[in-house]
C-alpha cells in the first residue's frame, strides 16, 4: 500500500512539473519555470524515495540523493521566489 502512495505522489509531482512547463512555454513567465523546475526536483525525490524503499529494500540506501534532490528542488523555488522579487 505504501509503493501506491510513493508511486502516486511521484505522478502527481511529475504531472505538476509537466503542466508548469507547458504553462511557461505558453507565457514565458519566468516564476512559472523556476516553480515547474522545482517541482520537477521534487518529482525526482519521490521516484528516488519509490526507488529506495520499494525495490532496493533495506541494505542499500539512496538517502543522500534523496536529500539531494529534495535540496535541489527546493532551493530552486527559492531562488525563484527571491530572484522574481526584485
């Protein structure tokens, strides 16, 4: 049950990131591509978590890139935010 939450909230970050970018190749808004590029890392968290808890299983760990690509996505929605502030 737990592999169908991973695999669902995996989707549903993909399908954000997916329909961001749309959105910015319609409108060339430059916070609506730090957003869909954010949540595109966010989406390679949760594949990676679905990865490492649902196939690899417990003797080998992948939460450095994890952590990683959490950081990523995340710092990329902030410099977004702060970057468009100005």
């Amino acid at each position: 049950m737990a592999e169908t939450v991973y695999l669902l909230c995996a989707l549903t970050s993909a399908a954000c990131a997916v329909l961001l970018l749309r959105s910015w190749l319609a409108g060339r808004q430059r916070l609506v591509l730090w957003t869909a590029l954010g949540f595109a890392g966010l989406a390679l968290n949760n594949v990676l978590l679905f990865i490492d808890l649902a196939l690899i299983g417990p003797n080998t760990s992948l939460q450095f890139w994890r952590d990683a690509s959490t950081l990523g996505g995340l710092a990329v929605l902030l410099a977004g935010m702060v970057w468009e502030s100005r």
